[in-house]
C-alpha cells in the first residue's frame, strides 16, 4: 500500500538548510546544496537512462532556494539563485533517508 505525505510545514532553517515537517509529525533536514545537485529534472537527468547530467562541481556551494512552491498535493517545486526553477521534488522522494539530514 503507498503512503501519502503531505507537508505541515515547511521553513529554512538557516542559510543552508530547509526544515520540514510532516503530517505524520515527522521533522526532516535538508541541506540546499545537496537538493539542487540530486535535482531530478530532465535537464539533470537523462529520462531515457536516468543517467545524471549533472555534476556537482557545476553546482556552487552557496546555492540556495529563493522560492518554494506547492506542486498539487505530492511534490515541492523549487526555485534556486542559480536560475535554476524546473526541479520537481516529489514528497515520496523527499522522506527517502538519504535525501534527509536529521
């Protein structure tokens, strides 16, 4: 049976770093440097072979989120100081162990 998650809240913690919180009440961390090198667009990854285009030297560490949105009731979409807006972070995703740094 597929969980759903949904987000209660959500908030940067400092510079770096996104809080989230869960509707399970689960509190997770997120360091922003690390989201926008595992971004899963097609423009990062290959669809066909799901090989990643690219690199995380091409991803400056002081890369951070200057927008968050909503993308219907599963994913965050965010948009970074780099120009970079087409990542879509599904929730699922998002509660993977290795995409969290609590």
């Amino acid at each position: 049976m597929e969980k759903f998650y949904s987000v209660r809240e959500i908030w940067q913690k400092d510079a770096s770093t996104l809080g989230i919180v869960w509707s399970d009440g689960l509190e997770s961390s997120y360091d922003v440097v690390m989201l926008r090198r595992r971004c899963p667009c097609a423009a990062c990854v290959d669809e066909m072979t799901g090989k990643r285009l690219l690199s995380a030297s091409q991803v400056k560490d002081s890369v951070r989120p200057v927008a968050i949105n909503s993308v219907g009731r599963y994913a965050l979409n965010i948009e970074f100081n780099d120009g970079h807006k087409t990542g879509i972070y599904s929730f699922e995703s998002l509660r993977k162990p290795e995409m969290n740094h609590s």
